[in-house]
C-alpha cells in the first residue's frame, strides 16, 4: 500500500483526500493494523495500475505522474 502511495508522490493526507480514503484507514493499512477489503482493494489494485484513470472518474484535482505497476 504505501509504495503505491510512495510511487504517485502524495502524502498519506493528499493521496487519502485524492482517492476519497479517510487518513486513519490509510494509516492502518500502511501500518499493517488492517487490510483492505472489498471495494477498497478493489480500488487500490485499480489505482497500482492507472491511478490517472481513477483520478479521472472521481474528478480529482490532483496530478499523478504515470507510475510503473506496483502490486499491493
């Protein structure tokens, strides 16, 4: 989780307010607390892929150079 965040160059709080994921439940999956689940993991596979293509959808203010793939 945190590489992909690391490979788009945001802040835990910009990548968290980019991809509409509270800061705390970022916080836990980079820290290992939690994992995430569902739709959430769904979206970060999509966002390791082509976060450009999400930031798009959401209509995102945020500029994210095209990153190489980075697994979960």
């Amino acid at each position: 989780m945190r590489a992909v965040r690391q490979r788009a160059k945001l802040s835990k709080a910009q990548f968290a307010r980019c991809f509409g994921i509270p800061v705390e439940t970022l916080r836990h999956w980079e820290r290992g607390d939690r994992k995430p689940r569902g739709a959430a993991l769904v979206l970060l596979h999509v966002i390791a892929r082509d976060p450009r293509a999400v930031i798009r959808a959401l209509g995102s203010p945020f500029y994210i150079p095209v990153p190489k793939y980075v697994p979960i």
